[in-house]
C-alpha cells in the first residue's frame, strides 16, 4: 500500500523490550499524529520509520516500497526535530538549500525550492538574516522550510514546537495544519500534548509503555476513548475517575462514596452487559455546570452532585474547581459570567448522557 505502514514491529535495546510488537497503516497524505507520556514508545517509533534506530523484527514500508533495512537518505523522508540545528554561520536562504547544495542540485531549481518554501512559511523577508537574528517561531520555520525544500515522499515530526512558549506553540499548531493542506504529503508527528494531537490530526495513535491503546479521530478518541488510559489522557482537564458499583434500580444507577448518578439509556443497555458490577465511572471537568440552562442542555440528562471546593481559579468565560467528591479529588470546569464570584462548596450539576463506565478490574469501557 501507499502511505506508511508498520507490520509487527519490535524494538529491544540488549534484554529491554521497548515496542514489543506494533502494527500501524497511515494512509497517503494522512497527518497522523503518535502522543503518549514520556516513555510511552513514540520517538523511538518514529526514529524507527526514519532509518535512525534499527527494528529488532518485522516490516517498514513507505510509498509502498520496503525500507526496513535502507538507511534514511533513501527513504524518501524529511525530518524535524526538537531542536532547530540551524547552522549560525549561514543565513534563513543557506540554511534552508544546504541539503540541495550538498546533493548537487541544479542553482536555479535550488533557488526555486527555497522560494516556494519561503512564501509558505513567510520567510521571504528574513532569507539573508542569520538565525540569531530571528525569533524562536521563525527558527522553527527555517528548520521546517530546510525540510520542505527536499520535497520528501514522508515529513516527521519529533516534538517541534516544545520549546516555543505557549502562544507560539498555538499559531504554529495552525501553520502546520495549513502547511499540510498546501503540500498534501504524509505527516507523521510525535509529540507529549494531547491538546497539539487533538487540533492537528486527521487521526491519533495512543500509545503507552510500547503498545498502541488507540487509533482514531480526536473525535472518536475523545467521546469513545476504549481504557481508562486514553480517557485519562485525551482531554484538558484530564477526565475524573470514581470507583463505584452498578445498581440495578429504575433507572440503573452507578453509586459510589459522594455520588449516585442514574444511566442513560444507552449506557444503561451497556451496563446489562457489563462482566462486573465493580466500575469506574468517568467523569469529564467539561460535563459540570452550575445550571442546566446554562449548560444548554435538557434539564432532565443532568443530575445533583456535591462538591467540596478548596480552589476556583477565574479563567474568563469559566471557572476551573478543584474539589472532592466524597474523599476523591476531581476537577469540574463551568461556565460562568464576567461579575460571578468565586464558586463554593455547594451542589452542582452532572450532565448523566456524558458518564463514561470503565470496567474496574481491566480498566476497559463498558
């Protein structure tokens, strides 16, 4: 097939299994995006598609030709990574044609190349400046503009943007999405910020110690994570976990130490099935309101909850709690006006339709 694919790939360093087999097809022109805590497997994995780390056993396909054992010049691939490793001595236009000049390529289509990828980047401007000369964002545009210029079959990504401060992190998110529309190339990006592989991709792969824990749209990912794990994960604020029990009152309830939550209908058709009655009931800090009317949601999905509130921090158009349900520490985000003060320790709202079930002994969605 076209596009990339992993077929049963295991990497160990000396007795050290770190990928112990993963299985994974990213369509042409995908942007792919691989996220996972520290540890999890993810740069490793792209080092392997890249030819920098050997595969300890099976297949690596790219454009549909085996790459497994070709050393990454004939990959057909660019990479970017977390440092720019700008050459200080060389200007933006230097930077961005030294692989071009180094493989003996023609001036003018040279000097063509770097054009093209100085207008999509917006760079134009800075091509005879040295990198001192430039912010941190447009160092980051260089290192991408260096990769453009190849023409690559393949772009990966390792963490480019970590060392930009928030707000360039934001408006290189949206350049990089843009990036992908104007070039229509496979991108495969890694990074730790599941808010960067929520508004980038056109799927994620969750991975965690080694193993794939999903692949999806952020959607998909978001409303229908499969573990805990990917629940804990996608998602900011990190979604609430609460042990409780499933009762088979009418309607069926889930009841645990601060709570007593009644199921839709559709999770309640889940729960029947459920192995156990021991669960985990997920609760997102975005599901919280204070009114359902304010919430805009029917007021009959929504349930009474406590929560004893230690903080509320003012962040705009809503409030951030931290608080406890029964002894366990949750999160809830609600909306709030420019004049309401500080939320207290009081009875809010649950919206019941967005309770999510995990089964507690293998952590798995019911």
């Amino acid at each position: 097939m076209r596009g990339v694919a992993l077929e049963k790939v295991v990497k160990r360093f000396g007795p050290t299994v770190v990928i112990p087999e993963l299985d994974l097809e990213i369509e042409e022109s995908e942007f792919v995006v691989i996220v996972g805590p520290s540890g999890c497997g993810k740069s490793t994995t792209l080092r392997m598609i890249a030819g920098l780390e050997d595969i300890s056993r099976g297949k690596i396909h790219i454009g549909g030709k085996d790459v497994t054992w070709l050393p990454p010049k004939q990959r057909d691939i660019a990479m970017v990574f977390q440092s720019y490793a700008l050459y200080p001595h060389m200007d933006v236009a230097g930077n961005m044609s030294f692989a071009l000049r180094l493989a003996g390529k023609p001036r003018a289509e040279i000097e063509e190349r770097v054009r093209r990828a100085a207008e999509m980047l917006e760079l134009t401007d800075f091509l005879a400046r040295k990198p001192k000369d430039l912010s941190g964002g447009q160092r980051q545009r260089v290192a991408m503009g260096r990769s453009i210029v190849r023409d690559a079959y393949c772009f990966l990504f390792d963490e480019p943007l970590s060392n930009l401060d928030a707000k360039l992190r934001s408006s290189m998110r949206t350049e990089l999405a843009i990036l992908h529309k104007k070039l229509d190339r496979t991108m495969i990006y890694v990074t730790h910020d599941q808010i960067e592989a929520m508004t980038m991709a056109d799927r994620i792969v969750i991975m965690d110690k080694g193993l794939i824990q999903q692949v999806g749209t952020p959607r998909e990912v978001y409303n229908s994570p499969l573990n805990t794990f990917v629940a804990g994960f996608i998602g900011s604020p990190s979604m609430n976990f609460l042990e409780g029990e499933l009762h088979s009152d009418d309607p069926v309830k889930v009841k645990g130490q601060g709570f007593d939550l009644p199921l839709s209908p559709e999770m309640t058709a889940k729960a029947k099935r459920a192995p156990r009655k021991d669960v985990i009931a997920g609760l997102r800090p975005e599901h919280f309101a204070v009114n359902a009317s304010r919430a805009g949601s029917s007021e009959s999905t929504y349930a009474k909850i406590d929560l004893d509130v230690s903080v509320a921090e003012y962040i705009g158009s809503s409030q951030f709690l931290a608080a406890t349900i029964g002894e366990v520490p949750v999160t809830a985000s609600v909306e709030v006006g420019p004049t309401t003060e500080p939320m207290t320790s009081g009875t809010y709202l649950f919206d019941t339709s967005r309770l999510y079930l995990f089964d507690r002994e293998s952590g798995n969605a019911i």
